[in-house]
C-alpha cells in the first residue's frame, strides 16, 4: 500500500466521499442565493442617473394646497424645478411633448399622479407626465426616458 496523500484505505473514503456530497449542497444553496438576489435586483431597476432635488410626492401635495390657500411661494419652487426637469427630458430627447400643453395642466396630470403616489419623488412624476404625453401625442419613445 502506497504511503501519502494520494492512496486512501476504503475506510477514510467514506468521510470524504460524504464531505464532497455536503460540498455540492452548499455550492446549490449557494448559487440558489445568488440567483435570487439577482432576481431582486432585476425586479427593482436601480435607474442610470440621478436626479438632485427631486422632492417627495407627499410634499408637492401640501405645498399645491398651500397654493391654493393663498401661500404660493413654496408650491412654486417645486413647480419650476419640474418644469425645469421636463424641458430637460425634452432638450435631451429632442422631442417636444410639451408643446401645445400648458404647465398648469402638467401640475394637474402631477397632482393625480402624486396623489396615488405619495412615497414616489417629482423626477418619477415627471417621467410619469412625460410618458403620458407622448402617448396621448402618438409620440414613440425611442429609449429616451429612463
């Protein structure tokens, strides 16, 4: 009988032959794991840009009423900076889906959007409003929106 690490009795096989089939399990658990955090991840698209000073749907709302109750001044920050974020997209794309649509119908078609939305932020809005008017425009987006 050979000596070292490469000759093995019958009796130490089993140990190891038992410690391969563990292995495999662990690799399958292993790859089943990753393959579901991938799917998490491909489920929850993280998008390829960020857009700064986007405030929330919750806040646009108060500050709409505001507006309406006569204190305008904070409503109107948030209303130029999507206005600022649609001509943006629309500088961007080189599609004017904003023509002929006046921005007090945006904030209105924003104000549903955010009202069903509130955890959501005025950029998603604004590519939400965005989307919607190529559509109602029979504008394609050709991969322009995010």
């Amino acid at each position: 009988m050979k000596i070292g690490p490469l000759s093995q009795s019958s009796e130490s096989a089993q140990p190891n032959l038992a410690g391969k089939a563990h292995r495999r399990v662990q690799v399958r658990q292993l790859f089943g794991l990753l393959a579901g955090c991938l799917l998490l991840v491909v489920s929850h698209p993280v998008p390829a840009y960020e857009s700064r000073g986007a405030r929330s749907c919750a806040a646009w709302q108060e500050y709409r009423l505001d507006k309406i109750a006569g204190h305008p001044q904070n409503a109107e920050i948030y209303e130029t900076w999507l206005v600022g974020y649609l001509s943006g997209i629309v500088a961007g794309s080189g599609t004017d889906f904003l023509a002929g649509t006046d921005n007090e119908a945006v904030f209105q078609m924003v104000d549903v959007y955010c009202g069903a939305n509130l955890l959501m932020n005025l950029a998603t809005a604004g590519t939400y409003v965005a989307r919607d008017l190529m559509q109602q425009k029979g504008i394609v987006n050709r991969g322009t929106l995010p």
